[in-house]
C-alpha cells in the first residue's frame, strides 16, 4: 500500500463521524480489546479469538462482527474456517483523532508554562534593580 | 509535570481494564468528541461546551459527567461556572493502547514484505542461473 492510498483511507475513516463512532465503541468492550491484543500477535480464526474469552462462539461471532463493521479486523474465509486480521488503517484513524486534540493541549501548557516561567524571571530581575525603599526616601 | 509522573499516571490508566472502557465508551459519542474538540483550543464552561450542540443543559451535565468519569476531562468550580479542559494524559493513555497493536501488525506485515521480496529476487537470480532446457540436454 502506497502512502498516498494509506492518507486517502485516513481521511476517508476521519471524515465520516459514525466511523469513529463505531470504531470506539468497539474498543470501549474488554473482550473485543482482548481479541485485538491477540490479533496484534498475528491472524487467528474466530474460535482461536474466543478460547481465552468465556463466553459461547455465538458471542463470539457477534463480538467479531461488530470489530469488522467498525473497520479494526478484516475477515476472510479460508477453507472452513474465517481467518481475522488487524486493520492497523483504522488503528491509526483512531490514534490520529486522539493525537490531535492532545498536542493542542499540550502546546498550550508548554506556551504557558514559558510565559509563567518567564514572568518569575522578569519578577525576579525587577526586583534585583529595583530601588530598596530606604534609596526611595 | 515530569515524564517519570507522566508515565506513572500512564501505567496506571493503562492497567485498569474498566478506565480504557469508559474512555472509549466516553469517546464513542459524536457529541462528546465534539465538545472534546472545543476544549482543544482551550478551557470552556458546561454551557459554552452545549451551546453548538441541540440538547438539553441537563444532557449537556451528563455528557460532561461521563467524560469527567473517564479521566478525560477535568472540571474545576470557578465562582459560579464549571471550568472543563483536556487531561492529554488520558488521550495519551488510549493512543497508547492503539499504537502498541498498529506498531505489532506493522512490524509484521514489513517483515512479509521483505521476506516476499527476497523470495522474488532469489527465484529471479535462480532463473539467470539455471541452466536453460536445451543446456540441459
């Protein structure tokens, strides 16, 4: 995948709010986040991501259904059995919308703490020049 | 904030299973990712946070509630408003959680790529080796 397709999806994901709507919501269940943490080791089968999890494969099934609606796992069958793979695309989308907001924040308490640090500086000179009172007089 | 402070809060968001929940059942609304914006470019009342959008004080109080629940905002009594802002170590916390996964898959699908190439050009430089059928002979 060419950068300029990986940026055209990016935006495409980022520009469509039920997207991220839905995106979030699937990370928001444990399950579904413990699914993409094995996903994360690599492909697996539907019944490979609900061993560890207790729960029935009909669950299952309905926990990966909403992971591929919300563009974080691919599906594909293979043979009988429908292998899963992470979309790091729509991990990304994610992260990004995240990235945004914080270094924004981040920018504004760094200007903040400059413009507080350069204030005590400013203090402190002013009163090493400063005249004492008993010059005043 | 030092980083060693930073990270400290970060492990700690990181390893509560029920903080990821609510940040990203927090994240998986349109509103409250809208009034998280506005606090991107700074510090705002519940009231100014509701006013773009079309709902209720009372609904804007309760989304403002969940997203202080989920560590992603803060607020702070001033006088007679509430002030709200980002906390950007909870947005860092979930970047986190999705850059770990992407970086995995990412590593990998690098790795395929390469072995895939390398397989390429040996069979290629293979092929000017062999010996042709009519050599063989």
């Amino acid at each position: 995948m060419t950068i300029d397709a990986d940026r055209g999806i990016l935006k495409h994901v980022l520009n469509d709010v039920a997207d991220l709507d839905r995106v979030f919501h699937a990370l928001a269940d444990p399950g579904r986040r413990q699914m993409l943490e094995r996903l994360g080791r690599g492909p697996a089968s539907v019944s490979e991501l609900g061993r560890p999890l207790s729960m029935s494969l009909a669950a299952v099934v309905q926990h990966v259904q909403i992971l591929e609606a919300s563009g974080l796992v691919r599906t594909q069958k293979v043979g009988r059995t429908r292998a899963c793979s992470l979309e790091p695309v729509t991990l990304r989308s994610a992260e990004h919308w995240l990235s945004e907001r914080r270094t924004l924040v981040e920018r504004r308490l760094d200007k903040l703490g400059e413009y507080l640090a350069e204030t005590a500086d400013r203090a402190a000179s002013d009163d090493d020049h400063a005249p004492t009172q008993k010059e005043n007089r």
